[in-house]
C-alpha cells in the first residue's frame, strides 16, 4: 500500500489493484503503480483534466493541467524516516 495524502493512495493485494485519486482523473491519465511509487520517492507528476462548464449562457471545454500525484503535505512535517509525522 502507498498512500501519499489523505483520498489519495493505491493497494495492490491479491492481484486487483484499488486506487483513489484526489481531484485527478484516472480515466484521462493513466494512473498506475510505478506513478504512485515514484510520487512517494520524491518525484512530482503531471495531471491534465478535460471537461464542459457552462460560462454564462454558453457551454465551454476546458483543459486543465497541474500537480498530480504528490507526496508533499503541508498539514504535519513528515520526519527523516519518511513514514512517521509531527
């Protein structure tokens, strides 16, 4: 299990694999494993998002892109070990 943030982490167990995405669309970017534990050891990854939204009276695409997967957590300092919070 690698868990990076709160709604954001990845079990593999038994051969079926249950992933959560936190504001990160699985379906439009492909989300796997090796993207979770490179997250975890310090590297930042990329998210594109894609949809409709309604601008006044007009429906308008939209494309947005940003951080996706990320261990960083700004409500605890993470200790040396990597594991444990303060």
């Amino acid at each position: 299990m690698i868990a990076l943030c709160a709604k954001c982490y990845c079990v593999d167990g038994e051969g079926v694999i249950k992933m959560s995405t936190k504001d990160m669309s699985k379906r439009q970017n492909d989300v796997t494993w090796q993207r979770f534990k490179a997250a975890f050891n310090g590297s930042t990854d990329r998210a594109e998002n894609k949809g409709f939204r309604m601008r006044g009276c007009r429906m308008a695409t939209y494309e947005l892109h940003k951080l996706g997967l990320s261990a960083y957590y700004d409500k605890r300092w993470v200790l040396a070990d990597g594991i444990h919070t303060m």
